[in-house]
C-alpha cells in the first residue's frame, strides 16, 4: 500500500512539473517599435518574420505598435526584439546600434528615445 502512494505522488509531481514547462504555441504579444513610413512597416515585418516561430507580425503605424503571435517553444519575444533592432528599429527591450539605424532612409529616421 506504501509504494502505491508513493508512486500516485511521484506520477502527480511529474505531471505538474509538465503541464508548467509547457510553453504557448500561440502566444500573443504587442510591443512599441519606433517607425515611420510604409518602408519602416515592410522592413519591421519582414525582420519578425526572419525569427523562426513567427506566425503573424502586424506593424501599425498609427501607434507604432507590432502586434505578433509566436510560438514560444520556438523562440522568444527578446529574439523578435534583436531582430527588429538589426534592422533599425528601436523596440521597447533593444536598442538598434547606431550605426544601423543612420543607415535608413531619411523618411525613416523616426523620433528616438
């Protein structure tokens, strides 16, 4: 009777460390992203898209807001963020370097933090 109490605890500990480990297939997220023009909004997108595990990217220059869905077990929302920061795009995490966002075209150069 001992060792199936035991073994019902030992299989109710393992299934509970499971079910928190799992992470969302579509998690949604929205992040602010400096941008200005419809250049800024292709170039953000297509940076989100370049992150394996990106199932949508909407850029919104109305508010400078992307809003995404990712697979969390393929990547990150911080992976996003370095993408979009390579490319220019300063995030609310990452900062683009400087060198890469004095590489845009003028109509890019949105109003930095």
């Amino acid at each position: 009777m001992k060792n199936i109490l035991i073994g019902m605890m030992l299989l109710f500990v393992t299934f509970s460390t499971q079910a928190q480990d799992k992470k969302n297939k579509n998690a949604k997220y929205e992040i602010e992203v400096g941008g200005n023009c419809d250049m800024c909004k292709k170039r953000i997108e297509k940076a989100a898209f370049s992150v394996k595990g990106v199932k949508s990217a909407d850029y919104h220059l109305d508010h400078n807001t992307l809003h995404l869905i990712i697979n969390e077990e393929k990547c990150s929302i911080l992976d996003v963020e370095k993408a979009i920061a390579n490319v220019g795009h300063d995030t609310d995490k990452v900062k683009a370097k400087d060198e890469v966002y004095e590489s845009l075209h003028g109509c890019c150069h949105y109003e930095r933090k």
